[in-house]
C-alpha cells in the first residue's frame, strides 16, 4: 500500500469547520524513510491497463518534407516547422493501433505458450506480474497470425544476456510470409527488427514533434529488448531496421558485456561526471555499481538500475537524494523516483537534473537535422561510426538510413525512461547529470518559492493588476504569537474562510476586519497570509520542491483538500492557453514547443481542464508555491 506523502500541498485535512478529530486515513505502519527520499512512499506499480501498440515503419511525410528543400518558411514567422508543412499540404498519416489488454497478455504469458519462460522470459529479472518489452513481442506473436519467430536465440547464446531474433510479418496480409511484405527494410525472415518506445505523457503534446520531440515513431535505443521493463499506458513500435542499426546496438551490447567481464562480473561505471552548472564537473572513476532493490514491486533481489549509480555514489559519501513523482496533473502516470538533489544542489521543478546514460562513443549518435529552406540548418548526426571518437566501427552507414533510423531528437544515450525502473546489469561506460533549466525551453514563467516575484493579474495583461509574491515566515508560539494548536476548532483545515466569514457567526476577527497583505498588492483574504500570525494549522512540512507544486498536487490523486480555489478545476479555453503561442526559446534552431497530435501534426490545445493554479493561471487566494512553501516549510 502507498505510504502517506509527508509533504506538499496534497495533506488530507478535516472536512468540515468544528470537527473535533480529523478523518483517519489508514497509513502503513510507520518505518524508517531512507535518508535519501524526500518523501516516504512505497511505489506499488502494477501491469494493468492497456498497451499501444504499432507494426511496422511510419511513413513519417512531416520529417521527410522538413528535411527535404522544399522546406520553407510559409507562414514567414522566421521559422520553418509544421505549420509551414501543412500550408504544403504535407500531413502525417493516421495510424491503426493495437490495443493490449493487460489482463489477457498476462493470462497468455502465463501457460509459457512459446516455450520462453512462464509469465516473463526473464524471470531471473522480473517479479511475477510484470514484463519486458521483449514479452510483448512474444505474446503478439502467439496470437497474431501475421507475426512469426522464425529463430529464437537465449541470452546464453546470444553472448550479450539478451534474447535475439529473426522474425516475420505478413505486412501485406496475403496470408504468406515472403519477400512481398519487405518495403525499404525486410519484414520477411528479418534479424534486424527492434522495438521503438513512447512514454505515456498524459494529455501533453510537446514532445510529438518528427525532429525535435520523441516522434510518432517513437525513441530508437540500444537497450535490451528483454530488460527493458513494459509499462502500462507505453507505447511500442516494433519495426525492421537497418542492418547498419543492428551492428551498431551489438557493439554497444558487446562492450558492455566486455566491461563486465573486466571488472570480474561487477558493474563498474568507468566514469560518473556531474555537472552543477558553476565550476568544475565532479568526476567520480570507476564507481562500483551495487543493487538498492528500490523497486521490489517489479524487479528481482540484486537487479541493478540506473538510480543505484547515484545511490551507490551515495554509499561513497556523496549528498545525494531522490523525490517521486506521482500521476501528473496532465494525467501522465509517472509513479517513480528521480534524480532531486546531488552535491547540496536541489531541483527546483523547472530546473534541476538531467541524465546521460551510455557509451562516449556513442553520445550525439541520435541527432536530429533542423531548420531548413532559407532560415536556420542545424547538421544532425551523419553516423559516422568509422571515426575514431565514434568508436572506430568498421562500418559505413547509409545517409538515408541514417536519415531513418538515427536523426531525432531522442534517443541512445538520451531516453525518456526514470532511473529507478532502467536496468543496467551490464555496465556502460559513462554516466552524466547536468544542472539545467527547462523554463526557457517551454517558455514557462518561473515562479520559485525561494525568492520574491512580481505578478500581472489583470485579464488584458496590461499591468493595471501587479502585486508581489513572497513565501512568508511562521511565527513561533514562544514569541507570544496567538499560533493555533490543535484544540483548535478548525484544526489542519486550510482554508480558513470555510468557517470564518461574513456569512457564519462571527468568530475571531468578527468577519469584518480581516487581514488583507495590501501592502503587496493583494484585495483579498488569504489564509497564508493569516498564517503570518496564527501559524500554518497543523500543516505537514514539505519536501524540499519549491515551484510548481500543482505539476504533482493539482492531478486526480492529489488534488488538495480545503485549499479553496486550488482545490478546484476550471475549463480553459483555446484564446486562454498561452502555451499555444509560447513556442520556441531562445535556440530556435535547437528546440521548439509546438503542441501536436500523436501522428506530429500541429494541434494547438483547444481546450484544457485544469487547477486554478497551472501554466495558464494563478490562484490569487493560494499562489503556487507562495502559499504552499508558506504553510508547508521545508526542513533545513
């Protein structure tokens, strides 16, 4: 059972003024948090839902036009992306997706229908219940007549701890596996197909761009088909490859392996490097990796996974911790932990931690060629594999199936999966964490709890509404401050007005003369505010965030009881969400934000359910993070 949270704005409080107990919440018995958490929670992850699923290339036209001359700027904005596509006449393809019941995959699995393994082929990996990628392909192949294994090869033949396979699809649906279903790549008796993978990002739409998102194909990896962990709501993309792609991905797995063996079959990181952004790069040589077991709800006793690289830097005595990030309020089910805090430096929602996974060689192997026509060109990679700093493969890659296969944005090294559920038993040879900012790069306002800040209110954002955001300080009970304690009618109930307005019996300050921060602006009663002399009601602490708290309080699970309006959701409409026109930062030719639909075709929100506080708007009675970090203080 998930723990309670110990901090944010989500605390379950009383419901009703006057009660003389809150509601009990059945909690798991108290233990002992591990020191590097920032809150005490037990991720209970489970395989249910549904999988999408697609066969076969995509027929991307949005990449194959932007990268092509007839790319231009048709809307003369300066920029050339998909808008200007869709004045060409240029559309991505709808699609037919395969919808995998949860249920009825684990039902299959379960009889060991292929001779593989019951439930996972890699029980050795997974916890019964859970599954790979690879399993996904195992079950589509057992109860689809257009797919077949033609060879199965073990991770003990493989040499690479990986099962290996030659497969074929009926592309054309004759009811005939044979070369007439191969187009530009072979889906008949083919060793080089693979699987692309999607992260479920809920109802956002900024990374399905074809060259600066992760596409409606899908990130392209060296990762292990039967290790990497399938998650409900992901999507998957099994399709050929080129040969060139294949041989690529086995010398990455190769020299894992031969890594392992070096170290005598311990995981050794040959280099961890961080970079706080100032100074030089911390660079931590040949760190032994060991197994935390964090995530017992889906991997085996001693599996290893990229959050026990910095967990184990930890064990060296390096500062180091992780957060846990829940259901989004986009809805995006996330439900792991992450990178919070290395060194003393600690993320700040929009600005904190990046990581880098993989082999030096390979690091810009997938690149993606933007801006074209008579703005900006921006070279992706050219798989020059054969180049010594590329690894000194004897291989000579095709520049369209380059083209194809490497130049997106994501990818490799860069992959949209949390450390804590990213296997790594075979060690790779270089692990990078950066400090860095995403509000530029989603043209986000940044309002950070940490320091004061100036807001325009008014509808016309015409500056005739500015007031001043501050996080305040609690006064303390020994000071002769009349702080609340919980004899306190209203006891852990946030919204002070639900019981003390000019509608009920006048109590405390008579309904009349509330204290209102003029002083910064403000015309209206804030209980934050009323915090500054009465104390935060029995308020959990936080958890060390200190910006956009909504991102993780404003969703389904979440949602903030007794926080008035910031308990509450409103429709905004397409003229309202400024994010549709807050679309490239200040590297146009690097990334863009446009909004698109699954297939990459620009699709600005129309219509977006959500918290008063969010990218669109601001509670003026509960600020995000002001009246959050006010009420609910960090630990020092």
């Amino acid at each position: 059972m998930k723990k309670l949270l110990v901090g944010g704005i989500a605390s379950f409080l009383l419901s009703g003024c006057g009660d003389d107990q809150a509601d009990s919440i059945p909690i798991d018995p108290p233990a002992s948090k591990p020191p590097f958490l920032t809150v005490d929670v037990t991720p209970n992850a489970k395989f249910e839902g549904e999988i999408s699923v697609y066969l076969g290339r995509y027929d991307d036209k949005l990449k194959d036009w932007l990268q092509s001359d007839a790319a231009t700027d048709l809307t003369g904005d300066g920029f050339v992306d998909e808008r200007d596509a869709h004045l060409a006449g240029i559309r991505n393809p709808k699609e037919m997706t395969i919808k995998v019941d949860a249920k009825e995959m684990t039902r299959v699995l379960a009889s060991n229908p292929d001779g593989l393994g019951n439930h996972s082929a890699r029980s050795d990996i997974f916890v019964e219940g859970h599954f790979s990628v690879f399993d996904l392909l195992r079950y589509l192949v057992h109860t689809r007549p257009d797919l077949r294994f033609d060879q199965v090869i073990s991770p003990e033949e493989s040499g690479r701890d990986t099962h290996e396979f030659v497969i074929s699809w009926d592309r054309n649906g004759d009811g005939v596996f044979d070369a007439a279903d191969d187009n530009l790549y072979d889906n008949s008796e083919s060793a080089d197909w693979y699987a692309r993978i999607k992260s479920n990002g809920g109802d956002e739409k900024k990374l399905n761009g074809s060259l600066d998102g992760k596409g409606p194909q899908g990130e392209g990896h060296y990762e292990r088909l039967d290790q990497l962990w399938l998650q409900p709501g992901m999507a998957v993309r099994f399709q050929p490859f080129s040969p060139e792609m294949t041989e690529r991905r086995k010398w990455v797995q190769d020299r894992e392996m031969a890594r392992l063996e070096q170290f005598g079959g311990k995981v050794v990181v040959p280099q961890l490097m961080i970079n706080k952004g100032t100074g030089a790069p911390i660079v931590i040589t040949n760190l032994e990796v060991k197994p935390h077991n964090m995530r017992p709800d889906i991997f085996q006793p001693g599996v290893i996974t990229k959050m026990d690289v910095f967990l184990s830097a930890r064990d060296l005595g390096w500062d180091v911790k992780f957060n846990y990030w829940p259901i989004l309020s986009t809805g995006a089910k996330v439900e792991h932990f992450a990178l919070f805090s290395f060194d003393g430096l600690d993320s700040t929602v929009g600005r904190g931690w990046s990581t880098v996974y993989g082999e030096m060689a390979t690091n810009g192997d997938f690149a993606a060629y933007q801006g074209h026509g008579d703005v900006v060109v921006n070279p992706g990679t050219t798989c020059e594999f054969s180049k010594p700093e590329k690894g000194g493969m004897d291989l000579v890659v095709d520049p369209e199936h380059c083209r194809l296969d490497w130049q997106s944005k994501f990818g490799g090294n860069v992959l949209h999966l949390m450390s804590d559920t990213w296997v790594m038993n075979q060690p790779v040879e270089m692990v990078m964490a950066g400090y860095m900012s995403h509000y530029g790069l989603w043209g986000m306002e940044e309002f950070n709890g940490m320091f004061p800040a100036e807001r325009d209110f008014s509808e016309a954002n015409d500056g005739s509404d500015i007031v001043s955001l501050q996080t305040f300080a609690l006064p303390e009970a020994d000071d002769g401050a009349p702080v609340l304690t919980e004899q306190h009618f209203g006891w852990k109930i946030a919204d002070c007005t639900e019981c003390h307005n000019e509608q009920k019996q006048p109590l405390g300050h008579g309904g009349h003369s509330w204290p209102i921060n003029s002083s910064d602006g403000f015309a209206q009663t804030q209980p934050y505010y009323c915090a500054t002399c009465h104390g935060n009601n029995g308020a959990p602490q936080g958890h060390n965030e200190t910006a956009r708290c909504f991102w993780c309080h404003a969703g389904e699970t979440h949602m903030p009881k007794h926080h008035g309006e910031a308990s509450t959701k409103r429709l905004y409409q397409q003229d309202e969400l400024v994010s549709n026109d807050k679309i490239y930062n200040n590297y146009p030719a690097d990334v863009n934000a446009l909004p698109r639909d699954k297939f990459g075709n620009y699709e600005p929100y129309e219509a977006i359910w959500s918290s008063k506080n969010s990218d669109w708007d601001m509670s003026m009675v509960f600020p995000d993070p002001y009246s959050c970090m006010t009420c609910h203080p960090n630990s020092q």
